[in-house]
C-alpha cells in the first residue's frame, strides 16, 4: 500500500511539474505590437573622412543605399568592432520609430585594409559634403535616399565603364 501511495505522490507532482513549467504557445498575433522597426544590413564598404562616414549598404532589395553618419552625430551611433572572427564581414542594425532613425550600431571589422576598393579613405565630394551639411542642420540621422542623394552604382570589377 506504501509503494502506491508513494508512485500517486510522485505522479501527482511529476504532473504538477509538466503543467507548472510546460512551454507556453503564443501566436504572432498575440504579441504586443512594437513601435520599433529593427532592420539588419550587410554593409559592403564605407568611405571615411573628416567629415564622417559613408557607408554603403545592401538595402531590401539587394540594392545599394548609403547610410551618411556626420562626426557631429556620432554620440547616436554605436561602433562595435568585435573581438571575434566576423569574417571581415560588417554589418548596420537600424532601428526606426515612425519613420525615423533612433538608433545605429555598426559592426565592423577589426582590421580594415584600405587598400581594398570597398574601403577608402579619400576626401568626399561637394555633393556628399552637402549631404553631411543637410543632415547636421536637421540633427537626425537620415539614410541617405531620404536626403535626395543619388542612388549608388556597384560595379563588377574590370569593367569599362
């Protein structure tokens, strides 16, 4: 009668424990909506200067954008360089909030040869320097399209054009 009455106990609290602990399904539309819009881009190179940055981005449609961050803003701006292997990949994470940009960070690679063509670190053009004056008026960091900047060209290495 013992063993009996001590498997029910342990039945008892083995059942209690399933339901006590067991994994919660919650369905999509269940969750609370977020004001947020978090966004992850591959960057493909950058051109740095002492104006700031220029980073140019594969966007959502596998299309080039660029990503202009201004020394004077770059207190909203996280640069993380990871201590791990990334590979020499570097990426943007991009979050906005009614259509505007609140936060940055930016994972780039340690070491960075700039004798790549993704990588460079000559002076930017008027127009780019336009650019940067634009969103240093604003305060806020914009992407690039935004500020009515031309959409980038990648080209394939050894063409004629």
């Amino acid at each position: 009668m013992k063993r009996v009455l001590i498997f029910l106990i342990i039945m008892i609290l083995i059942i209690g424990a399933g339901i006590t602990y067991a994994q919660r399904v919650v369905r999509l539309g269940d969750l609370p909506k977020s004001e947020s819009v978090v966004n992850i881009y591959q960057v493909y190179g950058f051109q740095e200067a002492h104006e700031g940055y220029k980073i140019t981005y594969i966007g959502n449609n596998n299309e080039p954008q660029h990503l202009y961050l201004p020394v004077e803003l770059l207190d909203k701006v996280r640069i993380y360089s990871p201590q791990a292997n990334t590979y020499s990949s570097n990426f943007l994470i991009i979050w906005k909030q009614d259509n505007r940009i609140t936060k940055v960070e930016w994972f780039k690679p340690r070491e960075i040869d700039y004798r790549l063509p993704n990588y460079s670190l000559r002076p930017f053009e008027e127009k780019d320097k336009d650019v940067f004056s634009k969103i240093v008026d604003s305060g806020e960091l914009i992407l690039g399209t935004d500020v009515g900047g031309l959409s980038p060209t990648i080209r394939a290495p050894g063409g004629n054009e």
